[in-house]
C-alpha cells in the first residue's frame, strides 16, 4: 500500500479514527455552544466514529496523504444570532482539537511513556512509534484544515478576518475553492508544485519536532 509498513498502516488507522472523531465532534459541540442544534439534529453531537467517518475520505488519507471525514451541517444564520465570529469559531474548533490532540501525544512521548526509537518486533507498532505518528497526522490535519481554500476550515477563518470591502470579490471565487484545492494536490505535483511538500511538509517537521523535543 503505497510503500506503507503495517505498523504505519495500523497506527494510520488508529490516529485517524480518533483525529477525524475529534475534529468533527468539536466542530459540532461548538454550534451546539453557539446556539445551532443543527449538528445535534442530525446525529453529530456524538463520539461514536461511524457518525462522522467518511469511508472513502479516510481511505484516501491512509494512501495518498490526504482525505476527509464527513463535514458537519450547521446554520451560519443561527450562529451569527450568537456572534458574528460564530462560522469562524466553529470551523476553527477541528484543527485546533487536532493541535491538542498532537500535543497530548507529544507530552507522553516527552514524559518517557513511550520511546519512539524502540523497533517493532511483530506486525503491530510499538506505542512511541504509534504515537509518534498520532502527533504528525495530527500536526498534519491541523495545518492542511488552515489552507484557506473551501471546503477547508481555513476558508471560513480567511473570511472572517478579510475586510469589508474585500469580501465581495471572495465570495465571487469562493465557489471555486474545491477546484483550486483538488487541482493543488492532484495536478500540483505533475507541473513542479507540491503543496504537501512546499507548503505543509516544513512547518509540520518543525512543530512536531517541537512538540516531541527533538
């Protein structure tokens, strides 16, 4: 599976249940916070995984690096009754939970629990390496959900914090977001443009190196 060990493919699907779990759950209970009973009303005010995993979008992430969970409904009309940051607020819950969650991760790795230099010595991944690669999927969710392309939560935070006279203009090309973003990925390697690589892969070596103490 595309030069995947079995242990990377187990602890991939672990951090995944959990990371994807999370990130959706949070961006429910914070409309449910805000006032929108959307995502309660529609069964997403849950931590049960099957409410939230996208089966195709998960096994995408497992093999090519990135991948999607199934969004979370809300009412943008509710949420601004509550505060007119309520749309940002909510998106941004995912990936900050994704950021705790690394960090959580880190702090075992750096408290001894686990170390991540121990070898695997069955088809099963040591704890360190399991949660060395929890951090990194983690850091990775994080940073990839804060591209400020839709249906990225990070489209949703650009547009809170553009100017007024700005927002017109986004809202004309916001449609093409999804475009844009799959083209970035799938084509952006083949004309020299990595966006993993470019763009993610630097900042995700240096917070998680910063997270573990490496």
């Amino acid at each position: 599976m595309l030069g995947l060990s079995i242990q990377e493919i187990i602890s991939r699907l672990f951090t995944l249940v959990i990371a994807f779990t999370l990130h959706e759950f949070a961006h429910a209970k914070a409309a449910d916070l805000l006032g929108d009973d959307t995502p309660r009303a529609a069964g997403r005010l849950t931590l049960n995984p099957l409410a939230h995993l996208d089966p195709f979008g998960t096994l995408m992430l497992i093999l090519a690096g990135f991948g999607w969970a199934k969004p979370v409904p809300i009412n943008p009309y509710a949420l601004r009754r509550k505060t007119p940051a309520g749309t940002m607020l909510v998106s941004v819950a995912g990936p900050l939970t994704n950021l705790l969650l690394a960090t959580l991760g880190a702090l075992l790795i750096r408290f001894g629990v686990a170390s991540i230099y121990t070898q695997p010595r069955s088809v099963f991944p040591t704890l360190g390496g399991f949660l060395l690669e929890f951090v990194y999927i983690n850091v990775a969710l994080f940073l990839f959900n804060l591209i400020p392309l839709a249906p990225l939560d990070g489209e949703k935070v650009l547009e809170y914090l553009l100017p007024a006279q700005w927002r017109e203009g986004f809202y004309k090309i916001r449609q093409y977001g999804p475009i844009f973003l799959l083209l970035l990925v799938i084509v952006g390697p083949q004309i020299g443009f990595d966006l993993f690589g470019t763009i993610i892969r630097e900042p995700l070596m240096r917070i998680t190196r910063f997270l573990i103490g490496a």
